[in-house]
C-alpha cells in the first residue's frame, strides 16, 4: 500500500509541474491506481474531475469515471460517464 500511495504522490507532483491534457494524463493515472489499488474512492473522484479539468478525456476516462460513480452511489454523474463513454465510442465504430 505505501508503495502505491507513494506512486500517486509521485503522480500528482509530476502533474503540478504540466499543464493542460498532459497534466490530466498524470492526475488520471493517479486517480486509476488511487481507486483501484487503494480502494480510495474519494481520492479517485477528485484526481478525476482535476484530470478532465486539465482536459484530459475520452471514453477510457468515462468509463473509470462511471465506476468511481458507481462506488460512490451517484448515479446521476455514473449514467453522464456512460452517455459520455459511448458518445465518444461511437464515432470511432462508424468510420
């Protein structure tokens, strides 16, 4: 555990020292390893929003965002990942 708290500290300075979707690359690895090795889903929603605010996004993102949504019992924001998920799928499946 403190190997992979350490690694998200890591993450995070690395990603104060970025900006724009470069940074939210750093906060959304951040925020995978914070969820699903931590089990902190807090912690994982907040490096998500810092991550999508620094403009970083696409379906991979909705989809953590969705099941971090999920976890936390907000619905409303897990059926918004998935709308967004698949809206950002779907263009791709046509071409």
């Amino acid at each position: 555990t403190e190997d992979w708290s350490a690694a998200v500290a890591q993450l995070i300075a690395e990603a104060r020292a970025l900006e724009g979707p470069s940074r939210g690359r750093l906060l959304f690895d951040a925020a995978k390893i914070s969820f699903h090795q931590l089990g902190d889903v807090q912690g994982a929603a907040r490096l998500l929003n810092d991550a999508l605010a620094a403009g970083f996004d696409g379906p991979a993102v909705q989809a953590e965002r969705a099941q971090v949504a999920m976890h936390r019992e907000t619905w409303e924001e897990a059926v918004d990942a998935l709308t967004r998920q698949a809206a950002a799928v779907e263009p791709a499946e046509a071409t």
